[in-house]
C-alpha cells in the first residue's frame, strides 16, 4: 500500500515531550511553547506569533481581532477547507465567495475588486498547496478600500512571495500543524501578528479574554477578565512535538521539494499529451513540497484513476468541493456560478506526497498514470 500521507516523526519528539512533563508544566504556554515562538520570530522572520490548538483556531482568533460583527462581508475563495468560512461566520459574518483563477486554484485577484462592497471589512487570501497569491495586488487593494488582509496559510510554511514569508504579508496569518502538514504536531496551528494594533488584544484573546500573560509577566498585580477570548494556546506536550520537528525543518522541506520536482519532472510528457495539467507556479511565488497535484480532463476521467490507482493498493485523492455549492450555504444563498473553482474542485486528484515515500514508489505511481492513459 502506497498511501496517500503517513506523518514523519524526527526521533526526538518524545524525548521533548518526557522533558516537558519532566518540567512540571504541561499546560499552555509553557518552556516548549516560548522555544517555538522563539524559532518563528527569530529564525522564520514571524513579527509576534501565538501557538494555537489548530489553524481553526487561528482563524477564529483573527475574526475577533478584527471585529467582525454580523453583517460585514468577507471576501475569500470558495475553493478552501470549510474552517476557513466557519471562522468568519462564527462572529456572524456574510462570507462573499470569489473565484479560483484559471490556471490555478488561488483565488483570482483580477476579478476581487468588484466583490467589494460598502460592507467589505476583510479578505482572506488561501495560498493553496503552499503556492503564493498575488499578494502586491491584493494588499494595494486591501489598502484602497481600507480592508485587512489575512493569510489563511495552512498549507504553506516556508514558502514565499518575492522572498518574503508567507505568513508575514497580510496583517495577520494563520498555519497549521496537522499531521497531513509540511511540520506537525498531530493537531495544531499558529497565529502570526503582522500589525502591532492586535499584539496585546491577541494575546488577551488566547488567554480566554483575560490578562494572565502580564500577570505572570509582573506586569500587572492581578489577572482578571477584560476581553471575550478562548481556550486557543495548545499544551506544552503539543509544542515539545513540534519543536522536535522545527529543528528539522530543513531536512524535511529538502526531501518534500525533492519529491515534488521528481512528480512535476516524470510527469511531464502526460502534460506535452494533453493528458494532465501539472501544478502552475508563477514567477512571483515558490513550492514548499506540500502538496503534488495534477488536473485531468473531466471529473469521470478523475475518479476512473482514483479507481484504477486503488486497484494497485494507491491511495490518491481529490480536493475541496466548492463552498459555495454546499448544503449550508445554498439553504440561505442564491447560487453562484464559479467556473474555474468548480473545474478545479471536479478534476484535481493529489498525489502521494510524504517525507518517506521513495523513488521506486514514485516511479510506480507515475507508470500507472501513463498505462491508464493508454488504457483510455
């Protein structure tokens, strides 16, 4: 069985974990959170990070930074995981769905200035398969129209936009940590503060609306309630597993990127056929090896091969189904006509993509396509 993600594990995340237990703090905030924060902000370039118990939570920390209160409007891709609305609609948000562009399923920012409205208050930028938007465009728009900007950029830890860090653009960014990710920690996400407004609020929020930060700080003599907020910051034990894998980082996004480029170099002539379409990277942006995809022509075309590729015990799957063609939203919206999300959500199929998958294995994948081609 090839299958389709198996967590890579350093060898030293459970050593960290005894020694946080060790340590007698495993609760949030902890020694091995602050060594995370640490490696974000001084080795990454994060400006202020917060740990959270995932990238959902991330991003309903941001929606309360920013206020979000019921009739503002939201603008993101349809073409996204659900907790990228549920975020917004959580704090009573209209979610305004754009279009993915047509060469890859990055929102089109071509066509984001006509969404925006008197209501617009924000857009979310979702940097799929760690492959950056176009975010000199956005960001000047965002600036026009006084909107912030967040960068849902779950998929995208160590990748740029004109060597800049994804994460570090927008005013405030959300990662993950889940175990299908680049670096993980089982569950778990980060929030990152691009705009110093949100520093002290934001830590008040992860803090369950209250000041304890700055009380064990000595900051302030007592710690109280002053904000809403949640239950967002992660145990220690979750931060000791991903600091094992932060000290890692380079090894494992050497082998990701070497797997992406032996996929994207084997499946080329498929592409010259006319077979498949292979992962577009424009000149501004770089691939981090999350995540390997191909477009086939039709959405039959596509399951016949998740079909044929299971028969030879490999597991490929395909992606997001259009938000805006769920059953929540239609109950209460008009439907809307996306033609490039819904091209991408019925043809494209992810490979295997995993830091122990081997060449043997790749090369097997490969072969299997060209014979179901050939096949057809």
């Amino acid at each position: 069985m090839i299958p389709f993600n198996k967590p890579y594990m350093t060898g030293d995340e459970l050593y960290y974990i005894k020694d946080a237990v060790a340590r007698g703090k495993i609760s949030g905030n902890g020694y091995y959170t602050e060594k995370c924060h640490s490696y974000f902000e001084e080795k990454m370039g994060f400006r202020n990070c917060l740990l959270t118990s995932s990238c959902t939570d991330a991003l309903e920390m941001a929606a309360i930074l920013i206020d979000i209160e019921p009739g503002d409007e939201v603008i993101m891709p349809s073409y996204t995981f659900v907790s990228t609305a549920n975020a917004f609609v959580l704090r009573g948000a209209k979610i305004i769905f754009a279009d993915s562009a047509a060469q890859n399923p990055n929102m089109d920012a071509n066509g984001l200035e006509e969404l925006i409205t008197s209501k617009t208050k924000a857009i979310v930028v979702v940097h799929y398969a760690g492959i950056a938007c176009d975010m000199d465009k956005i960001m000047r728009l965002a600036d026009t129209h006084n909107l912030y900007v967040i960068e849902d950029a779950a998929q995208a830890i160590d990748s740029y936009y004109k060597d800049k860090p994804l994460g570090t653009i927008g005013h405030l960014a959300a990662f993950s940590f889940h175990e299908t990710k680049n670096i993980i920690s089982g569950e778990g996400g980060m929030l990152v503060i691009n705009d110093e407004r949100f520093d002290n609020r934001a830590e008040i929020i992860w803090e369950k609306g209250t000041n304890r930060s700055a009380f064990f700080r000595g900051e302030v003599d007592k710690y109280s309630w002053v904000d809403i907020g949640s239950s967002f910051l992660p145990s220690d034990v979750t931060a000791a597993f991903l600091y094992a894998q932060l000290e890692n980082l380079e090894k494992i996004q050497a082998r990701r990127k070497k797997l992406w480029n032996f996929y994207y170099k084997g499946l080329q002539n498929l592409k010259k056929e006319g077979f498949l379409e292979l992962p577009d990277v424009p000149e501004y942006a770089t691939v981090n090896g999350h995540l390997f995809y191909i477009t086939c022509n039709s959405i039959q075309e596509r399951t016949d091969l998740i079909s044929f590729l299971k028969g030879y015990d490999i597991h490929s799957v395909f992606h997001y189904l259009s938000l805006h063609k769920s059953p929540f939203y239609v109950k209460e919206n008009e439907s809307l006509e996306l033609v490039n999300c819904d091209t991408f959500s019925n043809t494209l199929l992810r490979l295997p993509l995993y830091y122990e998958l081997d060449t043997e294995s790749q090369n097997k994948i490969i072969t299997l396509i060209d014979q179901f081609k050939k096949s057809r």
